[in-house]
C-alpha cells in the first residue's frame, strides 16, 4: 500500500474521532473507534478501560521493542470557539476540529507508520498504543495499561512538536499551601493576618533560584496560580490557602523539592502526587542520533505529556504546533499528517535500538 493510502486512512480515522466526543474519562467511544480500526487492519488488539493496543504480529522476547503511544482524549472545548469543536471540517487543506492538533495527527500518524512496519522485517518489536487521560494525568490511563505490555526499551509519543525531537520534558509538582494566622478584629492590633504569611512564602518562592539549569529544560520553575483567604472586609483571616504549580528538571526529584520547600516556607504544604517525573533520553541514544542524520533539532519541552509516567527511555515527536493545543478553532494540515507518516517510517526502517 502506497503512502497516500495510509494518508486518505489517517485522514479519515481521525475526522471520525474528532466527531465523536472523548474528554479525558470520558473516552469509551472512541477507545471503540480505535479497538475497530486496529482489528480491520488485521491485527488483534486488547483493551484495558479505554486504552486500546495491538502488539506487532511477529513479537519475540528476545528482541527489543518499541512503542509507539499517542492519547485519544481531549480537554473541555473553550467557549471561544467560533466553530463546532466536534465538525471534522477540511478547508484549505486544513483539518479543523478538536483534538485535531493534541494530539489527534500523532495518533493516526503513529498508527499508519505501526502498519507499514509490521510488514517490513524489523530487530525490534513494536506496540502500538492509544492511551487514555492524558489530559489529567488519570490513573486509569496509561499507568493503568503499561503494566500489561511486554517490556519497553524505547518510547515514541506522538504530541504534537512540528516533528522535532521533543528530547526532555519538564515534570510537574502540584502543591497545596496553608499560611495559618490568628483570627481578630481588624480594627485593633491583634490577631496574625494569615496573608501576610502566605506573601512572605509566595515572595520566596517567586524570587528563589535552584542551582542546577538543564542545558535543554532550563531551570526548574515555581508559580503560584491560585489563592484564597479571608471571610469579610473586617476580620483578620487565620487561613490563607494557595497552590504551587511546580515545573521540575531532570536534576531534581519531584520528592526532593518537595522536601526542601518543607525546610523555606512557614506554611503547610502538602503534595497532590510525586508521579509525574522529569523525563528524557541521552543524546547519543540511537533514535536521537538518527533524528540529527535526518536534519532535525533536539530541543526541551516545558509541557507534560505521558512521558512523565514511562521509566524507559522516550522523546515525543509529532505532527501540529504545540501552541495550538488546548486552543480554539484547534487545526492540523493535511500535509503535517502526510510529512509525519513519512517521518516515522524513514527514521524507524533504519534506526537501531
């Protein structure tokens, strides 16, 4: 089969999937799509919740293997769209609709490419995987379906990074904040105004520095993005409650930061999870080195993907601009699906793992 075959295919699987609604949690319909399309292509799939995969029909343990993961759900459309999300509209070779961009084109990409190559001959394995609740990093997602696979040596995740090497990703480290005072009239000199605690943490927190910088990530990144406190104009409030969004490097543990904040900040602190890791693969890694033959540019991703809960060497590569994700009137063009299939067979015909 040509390559125009598995374009007009992925084209058409992923206008199917764009209109039929699938927020994270809620992706059953189109964990259906996905487990129908792999088993007309004449492989087997299995299906755990709603994340659906098929093994390459030619698996032996003793090899390497590969998988190839991109996620079907989606975010809530914001209201500022100005067409139906869920119309799998083509203008202009363009492809409108959500989950087009994030990461819609990846998925079908990856696929196309996981079926050209189960009919090659390979040195390695490969699986293909559609997760689910990426988008909230949910426990019924791809942690939920990595357990079951035959071990991994190698990640390919298909979010959307104009097809370059995406080859180290920020993790995340949400923490909830409580700056305890003493309640009183503000009117007289008593009471601990639980604010003015909390803004002394939240001034160290935006000013502190961690020594060490990533060459690609960058230093790790602290910002308070919620806060509250208070009952009415005239009482001190003995509470001020705030969150710590947390954008860690590869030099430091979700867990050590943690820890160290504990040692700085006079309010109580609590973690919501340590499991989304800084992730990424050495630079002279066979995939990455291929991907440098082939012209294209390493780089260091700020967002989190799946990649965070995989404990084997991955990088996320994939069709679409990450800065249309999560965006309205969200797009991909026909030729950034086309030019990924290609990709993905040209770099992974020839790399060794």
């Amino acid at each position: 089969m040509c390559t125009k075959n598995y374009l007009e295919d992925a084209v058409s699987l992923l206008q199917r999937l764009i209109a039929t609604p699938s927020i994270s949690r809620d992706e059953a319909a189109a964990a259906d799509i996905m487990e129908e399309t792999l088993r007309g292509y004449g492989f087997c799939p299995r299906r755990e919740g709603n994340n659906v995969w098929a093994v390459c029909p030619d698996y032996d343990e003793k090899r390497p293997t590969l998988l190839l993961n991109a996620h079907i759900d989606t975010v809530k459309p914001v209201s500022s769209w100005t067409r139906d999300p869920y119309s799998p509209d083509i203008e202009n070779g363009t492809l409108y609709g959500l989950g087009s961009n994030d990461c819609g084109g990846g998925l079908v990409a990856l696929l196309q490419a996981f079926r050209h190559l189960t009919t090659l001959e390979r040195q390695y394995n490969i699986i293909y995987l559609a997760s689910a609740e990426e988008e909230v990093s949910g426990k019924d997602g791809i942690s939920r379906a990595l357990p079951l696979l035959p071990k991994i040596d190698l990640a390919i995740v298909g979010e959307p990074t104009s097809m370059q090497p995406a080859t180290a990703e920020k993790g995340l480290m949400v923490v909830d904040a409580v700056a305890h005072g003493v309640s009183g009239h503000a009117a007289r000199n008593e009471g601990v105004n639980a604010i003015y605690i909390a803004l002394d943490d939240i001034n160290w927190l935006r000013t502190y520095q961690f020594d060490k910088i990533s060459p690609l990530l960058g230093p790790v990144k602290m910002t308070v993005t919620v806060i509250n406190a208070g009952t009415q104009h005239n009482v001190v409030p003995d509470e001020c409650r705030f969150t710590i969004d947390i954008r860690t490097n590869e030099h430091y543990r979700n867990e050590e930061v943690f820890e160290f904040l504990k040692t700085k900040m006079k309010s109580e602190i609590h973690a919501r999870s340590f499991r989304l890791s800084s992730s990424g693969i050495p630079s002279d890694h066979p995939i990455v080195r291929r991907c440098v033959e082939m012209g294209m540019t390493p780089f260091g991703s700020p967002t989190l993907s799946d990649q965070a809960l995989m404990s084997f060497p991955s990088l996320k590569l994939g069709p679409g601009d990450s800065a249309r994700s999560h965006s309205a009137d969200e797009f991909i063009r026909i030729k950034e699906i086309d030019d990924a299939i290609k990709t993905y067979i040209e770099l992974l015909i020839a790399v060794k793992l």
